[in-house]
C-alpha cells in the first residue's frame, strides 16, 4: 500500500479519479460512437491531475483535437511518459471504484463503458476550483482521442499500451 500526505490524498482520492475516468470514457463514447479501449484509461488520471497539463486546454475546445493540443505544448510531452507509468496504481484503484459504485463497466471487448445516468454534473461550465478543469481535460481527452486510432494516441504519446 502505498502512503501518501492528506492534500495528496484528496485530490487523488478514488471518487474523484474515477469521476475523472467516468467522464473521459462517457465523452469519448459520445463523440466517437464506441467504448474507449481499457488501456487509454492509463493516460486519463496523468494527463487530466498534472497542474501544467490542466492549464494546456486553456483556450482549447472540442474542435481542436488531440494531436494539434500536443503540438501546440509539445513540452508536456517530457515527463508525460514516466507520468503514466507512476500513476498505474491510481488509475487502477480509480478502476475497482468506477466499478464497485457502476459509474462503468469493463465490456466483452475490453472497452470502458461509462453509464452516462451514474453521474449528474450541475454547472459543469461553472469555475469553482481545479477539480471543474480536471473534469473539462477529462472531457476533452474524451472527445479527442475517440477520433483518433488507439496506435496513434500512444505513438504520439511516446508510450506503448
């Protein structure tokens, strides 16, 4: 078991990452039309919890897609890697939770499905803390890999599923 401090604790604490995963699967079920592979969970809690990724989908949008938002802050690309690999425990954890409470299933195909009526987000354009932007990456992390093959996400990623 790892320890962590009480701050840490709660901003990663398994409600909210998997609130974070719920979104990034419901968004990326909604624009692309599939579940997303169990394996793009991985990249989700990384990319959505990291202060400078957060600030990096200021001024994106739906429209602006994955491979534009990374060449526009091809910096985030430095860490992001090793990133991953350390939050594999955390997503994890996120994943038993999501599951335990059905904010989502692991599907026949492998593929995270969100139950999109487990959640009902008030506001959810509202700024009240960095929890609405972890939840605003989430969504676009969604919406723009659904568009986008598996291989090229993690090739573009510099990671390997």
């Amino acid at each position: 078991m790892r320890t962590i401090s009480a701050d840490t604790y709660a901003m990663s604490n398994p409600a909210l990452t998997s609130l974070l995963l719920w979104q990034f699967a419901k968004s990326y079920r909604e624009t692309g039309g599939a579940a997303p592979a169990l394996p793009l969970a991985f990249i989700v809690l990384p990319i959505a919890m990291s202060g400078p990724t957060i600030r990096s989908f200021a001024g994106t949008n739906r429209t602006t897609g994955f491979l534009t938002w990374l060449t526009r802050r091809p910096e985030l690309l430095i860490e992001l890697g090793s990133n991953i690999a350390a939050a594999r425990d955390l997503t994890s954890e996120a994943l038993s939770f999501g599951i335990a409470y059905r904010l989502f299933t692991i599907n026949s195909d492998g593929a995270l499905e969100a139950d999109k009526n487990a959640v009902k987000l008030k506001n959810p354009g509202l700024r009240l803390d960095e929890r609405v932007d972890m939840l605003r990456a989430a969504q676009r992390l969604g919406s723009w890999t659904s568009q986008l093959p598996n291989a090229t996400v993690f090739f573009s990623l510099g990671i390997a599923p």
